[in-house]
C-alpha cells in the first residue's frame, strides 16, 4: 500500500457495534512507522477507548495488520471480562 500523507487514518467497521469504529492512525518516524489504535464513537469520532501504540514498524502494510491484531485482541478480551 502506497500512502504519501501522514498521519493516516484508517477506520474499521465493529461486528456489533452500530455506534462505534476501530480507528487506526499512522505515523512516519524517519524510516519506520507508529500507529495509535483506538475506538471511537462513530458520529463524532471522539476517542471512547484507547486501545494501544505500536512503534518501529518497518513496512506500512505490516502497521495495519499488526494494529488491526491488536484491535481485534482488545476486543475479545474485554468481552470475556
């Protein structure tokens, strides 16, 4: 994936959730990439949780895998609380 303006934002549609997105913001630090992760509400895309940075990713696609994992962690483990 090819991005020339950073930050960069990404959002994910949440299974289940009518008002609420995962949103994934990427950075460029020098020769790597930073990405916040975080779930926001959808209409005014105000943070509603903070789910986790991730730093020194070397390639753009592996920032959104890795950050999509990460989302997908969080989410399942705070159902299971």
């Amino acid at each position: 994936m090819k991005i020339n303006e950073f930050p960069a934002e990404f959002f994910v549609k949440l299974e289940g959730q009518d008002f609420l997105l995962g949103r994934l913001c990427i950075n460029k630090m020098n020769s790597s990439f930073w990405v916040e992760i975080d779930i926001v509400q959808k209409e005014s895309k105000k943070i509603w949780a903070h789910v986790s940075d991730l730093y020194g990713i070397n390639e753009i696609d592996e920032a959104i895998d890795r950050s999509v994992q990460a989302l997908a962690d969080y989410l399942r483990d705070s159902s299971n609380k």
